[in-house]
C-alpha cells in the first residue's frame, strides 16, 4: 500500500495529468499528455520518437484503466494502487523512462541538461513550475547532465521510492508542501 509520502509525492503528478480539472483521470487526460509531449521540437520532428511516446503515454492509461471505475475515470487512489504494482512493471517503467529521456534530450548528445530537465518538469506539469535548485540535488555527479542510466534510477525513484531522501523524488519538480 503506498504511503502518506508517496500520495504527497503522486497527487502533483495526478494533478498534473488531470487536464480538464474535473478531480478524476480518463483516457482522454491521457490523451492530452501525450498531445502536451508531442510539442517537444524533438518529438515533433521525428515521427518514430513521437509514436513512442505516444504508445508509453496511452499505454499507462491502458494499466490504470483496471483500476477505472464504472465511468471509466480513475482517482488519486486509483494512482497510488498502480504505484504498488510499478515494481513488477519495471519493464514498462525503463521504457516510459527512456522515450521520455529521448523526448527532452533536444540536441540528442544523450545528457539531458538543467534547460531539458526543465522542460521536462514544465511539460509534465503542462505549466511553467520553478524547480529552484532541484537540477543540482538530481546531478549527483556534478557534472551538469543527466546521463541516461542517471535519468532512469531517478525515473524509478520517483515513480517507486517510499524512501524520502532518494533524490529521484524531485525528477518531476519540488514536492508539494
């Protein structure tokens, strides 16, 4: 059962993915994420990447629709039950992480810098959101990137970790107070 400190860390996410504002998550928030990556000049111009992202995005909705109820829309609870199913997924987990690694990964060097991490928080969130001085508790190594295999630990901290310290909580921007 996912914790007090995952719903904290989750109910910005389904927030975020909540489009329309009505408080519940159906097939057509989803739909509108997918449309909010599909933006990004780099998926915008290469249609391979953009099918990708497409299929990771639906895809999750595709997950969470079991939890749906008999409207088809899901809530916060619904969220946090996929949550403890994630570590079984984690398949599907390294590659929603990975396309959307490619994503913000503009220029393609295969580092995802402090501008492309903050694209990334903006676009999840479908807003601007100041992520301060997130970026360097991310950059463990100091290196100003985020290298691949750095993103995807990060990635499955965020979506998985109940430890409080993981610094992959801050991926998709500051928690919410």
């Amino acid at each position: 059962m996912a914790s007090e400190f995952q719903r904290t860390k989750l109910t910005g996410m389904f927030l975020a993915f909540d489009t329309d504002r009505n408080g519940h998550l159906d097939q057509a928030d989803f739909q509108d994420l997918a449309a909010r990556w599909h933006r990004l000049p780099r998926v915008a111009g290469d249609p391979g990447l953009a099918g990708r992202v497409s299929e990771v995005m639906l895809g999750w909705w595709d997950h969470l629709s079991a939890a749906a109820d008999r409207d088809g829309r899901v809530d916060l609870d619904g969220i946090l039950a996929m949550v403890d199913r994630l570590p079984a997924m984690l398949d599907y987990v390294n590659a929603t992480s990975d396309a959307v690694f490619d994503a913000v990964d503009e220029n393609g060097d295969g580092r995802i810098s402090r501008a492309e991490h903050r694209r990334l928080v903006d676009t999840w969130h479908g807003q601007e959101v100041d992520t301060a001085d997130v970026f360097e508790l991310l950059d463990r190594d100091g290196d100003d990137h985020l290298g691949r295999s750095e993103f995807a630990l990060l990635w499955a901290q965020f979506w998985i970790s109940d430890n409080l310290a993981a610094p992959g909580n801050l991926l998709c921007g500051p928690l919410p107070g």
